[in-house]
C-alpha cells in the first residue's frame, strides 16, 4: 500500500476509535505510528483529540510511543488530551507512572 494512503487510513481509523483497523494497519501492515499529517500529528496527537484512551494506552504501553513528540505547533498529545478529563487524566497516569518507574 502507498505509504500516504496508509498513514491516511491509520489517522482515520485512529480518529474513528476503530482500535481492530489500527492494530492491523500497524501490528500486519508495519503502519508507521509516527507517520504524520500536514500539521504534523501522528496516531498519539489524533487518539489524544479524540479522547480514545484504548488507542492510546495501546500506542503507548504496546507501541512505546513517545508521548513528548511535538507536532509543527509545538503541541504534544497531552495538550490535545487537555481538551477532554478522560483522555488528559489517562494521558497523565501514564506519564507519571513512566518517570516514577524511570526513577526507581
């Protein structure tokens, strides 16, 4: 598949909270997860805007995703989760969790 068309149909399904399509794109399909659209947002910037802690706890915990990767306003998946309590709230366990377990 071309990669554009991919990353287009990751970011849709990502946006879609179809979790079964992002795992097949990334996990059967080698979908790249830090793939971009023109502003720059990957799957964790997309899943954070749209409030779907399952597509993000998977990014993040199976995927390793980088939750400090900024887009080209400057703005990381935690500033996009601020906009819903759900999404900030896991957002900033994980987060949190992370550096308590890096400082051990």
């Amino acid at each position: 598949m071309d990669p554009e068309k991919q990353t287009q149909k990751l970011l849709g399904a990502v946006r879609n909270g179809d979790i079964h399509i992002v795992k097949m794109l990334v996990d059967n399909n080698g979908a790249n997860v830090y793939a971009t659209d023109k502003l720059g947002r990957n799957c964790l910037h997309h899943a954070a805007l749209s409030a779907e802690a399952g597509i993000m706890y998977y990014l993040i915990e199976t995927k390793g995703m980088d939750v400090t990767v900024r887009d080209k306003l400057g703005l990381k998946a935690g500033h996009y989760a601020a906009r819903n309590k759900e999404a900030f709230n896991f957002l900033t366990t994980r987060i949190l969790f992370r550096e308590y377990n890096s400082q051990i």
